[in-house]
C-alpha cells in the first residue's frame, strides 16, 4: 500500500517536473482569451479575474520552464 503511494506521488512529480511548464502555460494562455472574449462581450469583473488568474499561470509556467532548463 505504502509503496505503491510512493510510486503514484513519484510518477506525479516527474510528470510535473517535465510537462508542468507547457501545460501550465498553454492553460494560462486559455484562461487569458477565455477572459478576454468575456470582458469584451459582457463587461464583467469576474472576466478581469480570469486574466488575472490566466496571467499568473502563465507566469508560473514560465518560471517552471526557466528553472527546469535553468535559464
């Protein structure tokens, strides 16, 4: 039981550790136009959240990718 935990938290780790970055980017660049169609279509404050949320993402993936390729 233990040791199968160990294996499922490793494989999680190392498929993070090499698609974390692209992944977390191409989820921000989503979320940024996702709330920029809503922002010009309904004017909401929750699609600023959005791009917010999107541009943190981002970020995160981008700073993900530099640390993984140490740049």
């Amino acid at each position: 039981m233990i040791a199968s935990t160990l294996g499922i938290v490793v494989l999680a780790l190392v498929g993070f550790w090499l698609l974390g970055g692209v992944l977390l980017r191409i989820g921000g660049t989503l979320l940024v136009l996702a709330g920029g169609l809503a922002l010009v279509l309904t004017g909401s404050g929750a699609a600023v959240l959005l791009l917010l949320a999107g541009s943190a993402l981002w970020l995160a993936g981008r700073m993900h990718y530099a640390l993984r390729h140490r740049g």
